[in-house]
C-alpha cells in the first residue's frame, strides 16, 4: 500500500469512528427527546409526584437536583480553585507536592460509591448532618474537586512564566501577580475545567444515594439539612424499583430529559462565562 | 583630577548553588553607579544567575542558595530585613524574551506604579508620557497608548519592556541579553537607548554577542564555567586582556 493510500485509509477510519460516536450518542439524545416530550407538560415540571411517581410531577427532583448542584459548585468552586493557586504559585515543586498532586489524580478515577460511602460516614454520620442536602452537596463537591483541581491547575500553569517573572520584577507581591497578571488568563481554563465537574455532580446517583437522596417525598424541602428527591435516584427508583416499571416508562423518558436539559443548561452557563472571559484575553 | 565612579553595588565572595550544583564560584566586584556594566562568557557560565542575584530573581527557583554578601548602596539586599519588593522597585529588569502584559500599552506602563499605590490619574498619565519616551517609544505608539500590547513589533515590545521598567523609577536596571531576539535594526535601537539610558541608571546586561557588549558597555566582566576571570574596563578588556582565557574567549577561539 502507498504512503498516500495508507494516509487516506487512516483518515478515513478515524473519521469514520469519530462519526459513529457522535450518531450513537446523538440517537441516545434523540430517543429520550422523542419519548420524552410528550410526557413533558406544565403540571409534569411543576407537581409534586403522586403515587411513588407514577402519577404527577418530578418538582421535588428538579428542584433537589438544582441544589445539590448549585451546592457542589459553592462548596467545590472557592475549594478547588484555591488548592489549584496553592499548588501552582506557592507550593514548593518538591517531593511533596508531587504526591499530593499524584494523590489528587488517583482521587479523580475513585468510584463514585467510594465518594457515597465517604460522605455517609463523615457528614451524614460523624458531622450528624444528617441525610441532608449539606452533605449531599459536600459528598458531590469532594467528588468533582480533584477534576476541577487538576484542570485548574494546569489553566494556571498554561500562562506564560514570563508574565509572572515581569510582574515580580517589577515589585509585586507574589498575590498581587497572581492575582492580576495569572488569575484573569487562567479563569477559562478553570471553568472549562468546572464544566465537566458540575455534568457529573448532576448525573451521579451513588454518592446521593447514601448521603441525601429520598425515595419518594412529596415536598420540597425547608432547609439544608432536609432531603431531598434527586432527578438521578428518582430515574434508578422509576425503572428498578417500581413495582410497575412498564407503566412509568413515560415518566422514565420524562425524569430523563428535564436531567439532560439540567445539566445542559449549568454546562452552557459555564461554557458563556468561559467564554466571556476568553474574549477579554488578547494574547 | 580623575573622577573614581560610585560604587553602586559591591559583591563579596559570592557562591551560588542550584540543589549541589554550584553555580557561581567565589565572585568579588564592584559595579560602578551610573555605568553600563557588560557580563560576557559562553553559555551556562553563571552570568545569567548572578543577574539575577541583583533582584533576587533566584528566590523563586527552588533549591538555589547562596553565600556571600552582595551590598547595594551599602545595604545588605540579602538581609533578612530587607523588602524583596522594594528591592525589586529599585532594581528593575528587562527580559530576555520580551514579555509585555496582554493588555493595552497604557495598563503596561501604569501596572508597577499601581501596585505601589499610585492612583493619580493625571500623575499615571505624566509616567507613561515619561516612560514611553525613555525608552524611545513615545513617538511610535503615543496615539495609539490603549491598543493591545501584543500588537507591537517584537522590538517595540522589548523597549515597551523598559518603559515598563522605567515607571517604577529605578536606581539599577538589569538586561538579559535584552536584545538577542531582535533584527539588527532594532538591536540597534536597543543598544542606542542604553547609551541614552547610563546617565541615569546602573545598567548592569548580560549579552552573547561581543560587539554588543564593546559597544554599550563602560566596563566588562568575563565570566567561565561559574567563576570571574576578568573585570575592566570595556576597552581594556577587549583590547589587552590580562587572562588567556580572556582572549581565547572574545578573539573567538571558543565559546
């Protein structure tokens, strides 16, 4: 075969492999959004669910669902951007570092029950918070930490040492660099990074499954320290644990389109602030 | 009369050490005030490190220490009293890839003075006007001062560097190799403003190139493998040097 054959025959075989990726997971989009929306109806947003949810809405989940999120973000954002600066600007880059930095990795790949299992045992049971929204959002944000970790950290290590050195040289403090002459390049990156947290925080059963998620509960909760039902869990009740899990497969497709478009709409907030801070950087 | 030149800085048996690698060995000299002293040697041969010694630049590299005293107006930069910070006011540098803000020319300029505290705007404005044209780069970019820096040619951008350096009003300027790389045009320009530059400040610039250094330069010192083998003045230096080694260097026979 010749070198061009060859490049043609590489070309067209990574192409054709990127293609079926994007059909398998656009059918998966395209399926729940067909069998999804007829179920999709003002009184399915906003009523509380009726009969373990086969009847009525899924309010309760959409809601516990935006909280437990939204409390992920407050707790892992500040959390793992300020490890990332500690790491990237202050830690000395010795043997250290290095382990807390391998330490970090491993903590990315560690299964999402073994973040569950941790969460139950220090805040639901040691702290006494409870099965509550505080630690199921406090289980979430240890669970997406290392990823926004380590992606902002290498934002903040992507911006050119020279700006550091000029800015030092010039008699700034090592915050007053940091903060003005790395911080502002690397924000993208660091949201970038907090995208793909806040996509698994809102898809992930096992760690809620232990630390807030209700069965069935009808009501929205009072505070913190309450459960909540969660889009994620109520999905894995209605097709496993209902005793009739045929007759709820409307509400099934319904729970997971409102899910998908959940975590669409946080990924395309942080994907517009991303953006709106890249256009302020002109390299 | 002969005029003997203040001494602006004193260096006492400096070593310098990366982890155990040892860097600079046993350094004496004295850098006149408001000369252009030139530091020349080949490659790895510590003049670099010992620029940096001046701003402390060293500090941020981990596992660098050093010993001996180097004195800056009779001051100890190396005392545990002394502010890094101000030091670093006093003792501006200039890069040697240049190495502007990506923001406008005029935030370039401002960014030291506002970190000191500086917040007059009429006050900033007179220290860019001043810098920019320190630096002979006034006329090129002052009706454009709020255009991005990055936008600048690559020898614009290094004299936007000393402007930059310029308006925190320092006593010493140190270069690295400041101009190696540029075109000869703008090379020219560089080393043009240096000799504009000596009257007010130290100038203390590593370079390679050794045309440069007998160009710019009042005096010179040679530096091999970590240790001073000669300083003198520029002309003497270049022209009868004591050290064989000296003249191997700059006649070309290696490095």
């Amino acid at each position: 075969m010749t070198a061009m054959a060859k490049e043609k025959l590489i070309f067209n075989l990574v192409r054709g492999v990127t293609y079926f990726v994007v059909i398998v997971v656009g059918y998966l989009l395209f399926d729940i959004f067909i069998k999804g929306i007829p179920t999709i109806s003002w009184s399915f947003l906003t009523e509380l669910p009726r009969r373990s949810g086969a009847e009525g809405g899924i309010y309760p989940a959409i809601v516990g669902t935006i909280y437990l999120v939204s409390g992920a973000i407050i707790f892992a954002l500040p959390l793992g951007m300020a490890s990332a600066i500690y790491l990237s600007e202050y830690a000395s880059q010795g043997r250290l570092n290095r382990t807390i930095r391998l330490a970090i990795i491993t903590l990315a790949g560690v299964p999402s029950i073994v973040f569950g299992l941790f969460g139950l045992g220090l805040f639901v049971l040691f702290f006494g918070f409870g099965a509550s929204i505080l630690a199921g959002s406090l289980t979430l944000a240890f669970m997406i930490l290392p990823t926004i970790i380590v992606s902002s950290e290498e934002a903040l290590q992507a911006v050119p040492m020279g700006l550091r050195e000029a800015s030092l040289a010039l008699g700034a403090t090592k915050w007053q660099t940091v903060y003005t002459n790395v911080l502002p390049y690397a924000l993208p990156g660091m949201f970038t990074g907090s995208i793909l947290g806040i996509g698994r925080a809102a898809g992930e059963t096992a760690p809620i499954l232990l630390t807030v998620a209700a069965f069935f509960l009808p009501r929205l909760p009072k505070s913190i320290f309450d459960q909540v039902m969660a889009l994620p869990y109520h999905l894995y009740v209605l097709a496993t644990q209902h005793p009739d899990t045929e007759k709820v497969l409307p509400m099934q497709y319904g729970t997971a389109l409102v899910l998908i478009v959940i975590v669409v709409f946080f990924n395309l907030t942080a994907i517009i602030l991303r953006n709106h801070y890249r256009k302020k950087i002109q390299w | 009369m002969v005029k003997v030149p203040k001494i602006k800085l004193l260096i006492e048996n400096v070593n310098f050490f990366y982890n155990d690698k040892q860097a600079l060995f046993d350094i004496n000299m004295s850098i006149p005030d408001r000369q252009v002293t030139a530091l020349i040697g080949p490659s790895g041969c510590g003049k670099s490190t010992f620029l940096r010694m001046f701003n402390r630049m060293n500090d941020i590299i981990l596992g660098t220490r050093h010993t001996g005293k180097i004195t800056m107006d009779g001051l100890d930069i190396y005392d545990s009293k002394t502010d890094v910070v101000k030091l670093r006011r006093d003792v501006g540098m200039v890069f040697q890839k240049s190495n502007p803000f990506p923001k406008s020319i005029y935030d370039n300029i401002t960014y030291g003075p506002e970190i000191h505290g500086q917040k007059n705007k009429s006050y900033l404005e007179d220290i860019v006007e001043h810098s920019l044209k320190g630096a002979a780069l006034w006329d090129e970019v002052e009706d454009r001062l709020h255009d991005n820096a990055m936008g600048l040619s690559g020898g614009q951008q290094q004299r936007l560097c000393i402007a930059r350096a310029l308006a925190v009003e320092p006593k010493v300027i140190l270069m690295d190799e400041p101009a190696s790389a540029l075109d000869p045009k703008s090379t020219a320009r560089i080393e043009e403003l240096i000799g504009e530059l000596r009257k007010k400040y130290t100038i203390i610039i590593v370079t390679h190139n050794m045309q440069q250094a007998s160009r710019v330069s009042d005096h010179t010192a040679f530096f091999y493998e970590g240790a001073l083998i000669e300083f003198g003045k520029t002309h003497q230096i270049f022209t009868n040097p004591e050290k064989q080694k000296t003249e191997d260097y700059i006649t070309g026979r290696f490095g």
